[in-house]
C-alpha cells in the first residue's frame, strides 16, 4: 500500500555496510522492494536470524539463502525461499514429519519472547531468549512444542548429508497444530523427471478422514 513505513532491526552486519543492532525506517511504495543479505569476513559466518521486520501496513516478508549448504561442510547447495508468517501466526505446538526418501532433516526453531522452553519428543533441548534459535538434526517423526509463541523451520539436509537419497537441501516452515486446515489445493511442476510427495500430518483421530 502507499506510504507504508517499514522498520528492520539488524542481528549481523549486512553485505552493504550496516552494522550489528543497527534500525533501519524506510518509506515504501505499492511494487518496492528491500533486500538485505548478511555480511562476510574470512572465517566468520554472519546470520540475520532474529532481525526483526515491522511494517505500518500489510506487506509480504521473504527469507531465505542464495545456495545453503546443509550443514555448511556438507554439499550440495541450493537456494532456500520461503514467505514468513507474522508473528501473530506463531505457535507452541508443532509436528514433525520425516521426508519421504530422506534418513533426516534439520530443524530451526525461533523464539518470540525471552525464556522460551523448547521441547522434542518429550526432551527439554534449549531455554531461549527473544529472537535466538535452536537448531538439531533429527531421524524420527516427533511433536515440538514451546512454552511461548515460536517459528519452526525443516530443511532438508544436502546430498552428501544424507545417504539414502541424492538431493538439495530445502526449506519449509512447520505449521502450528492449531492452525491445521480442512481442506488444501497443492500445485506441483508435472516435467523435469522428478518424483513428488506430499507430507500430510493429521490427529490420529482423524486418520480414517484423509
């Protein structure tokens, strides 16, 4: 919309100069766009996770990496994009499906508010502050909650990472269970050779249903 105002508050320093902490108040206009990417140094890795994006009016916030390794020492690379939901679509209980063909998968999770519990599986992982994350590697299905409102991201890994199948890493974010739908329309490519899936995760009650 005209005349929204846009307000983002760095965690890293960024590729065009800008440093650590630094609140950046932008004017935009209806087709504008704003990109940020992290900063480099020899043998430090910068991450903008936790910035935090506020805008007067609705707008769409993209995030993501040009070619991620997954981890870092692992290849193949790929480009991960995924549009973010606001923060009033976060949750605190979330499940976690395996990939089809994949033996693991990582998953980030992001805290809202400060003393944030974090728990998989029934095992407390990580108490965190406000926009700090914990990131593990897991092989099972599991159910993630959090004692405050929190984002789940799962990547899959890259190739190498992974034996059982030769791939790129990807990303998406995890649904919160209270924010289930009844009813979804996929899209999917039909050319280019590769076999597509669909992870659906439902209640156990409602299994006979799908």
């Amino acid at each position: 919309e005209p005349s929204t105002m846009v307000t983002v508050r760095l965690t890293a320093p960024t590729r065009d100069g800008l440093p650590v902490g630094r609140t950046v108040t932008l004017m935009m206009q209806p087709g504008q766009t704003l990109l940020y990417q992290e900063g480099s140094h020899p043998g430090v890795s910068y991450d903008l996770t936790g910035s935090i994006v506020a805008s007067t009016k609705p707008v769409a916030f993209l995030t993501g990496h040009r070619c991620a390794q997954v981890p870092e020492d692992r290849s193949f690379c790929d480009a991960l994009l995924e549009m973010e939901p606001p923060v009033s679509d976060w949750g605190t209980e979330f499940a976690l499906g395996r990939f089809a063909e994949r033996e693991s998968y990582v998953i980030r999770v992001l805290a809202r508010e400060d003393s944030t519990e974090v728990v998989v599986g029934g095992e407390h992982k990580a108490t965190l502050r406000a926009g700090y994350y914990f990131e593990e590697r897991l092989q099972t299905d599991a159910v993630l909650r959090t004692s405050h409102p929190a984002l789940v991201a799962q990547i899959g890994p890259s190739g190498s990472a992974d034996p059982t199948k030769v791939s790129d890493p990807f990303l998406v974010f995890v649904i919160p269970t209270n924010r289930y739908l009844r009813e979804v329309t996929a899209s999917s490519v039909v050319d280019g050779g590769f076999t597509h899936y669909l992870n659906v995760l439902v209640p156990t009650r409602a299994r006979a249903s799908v």
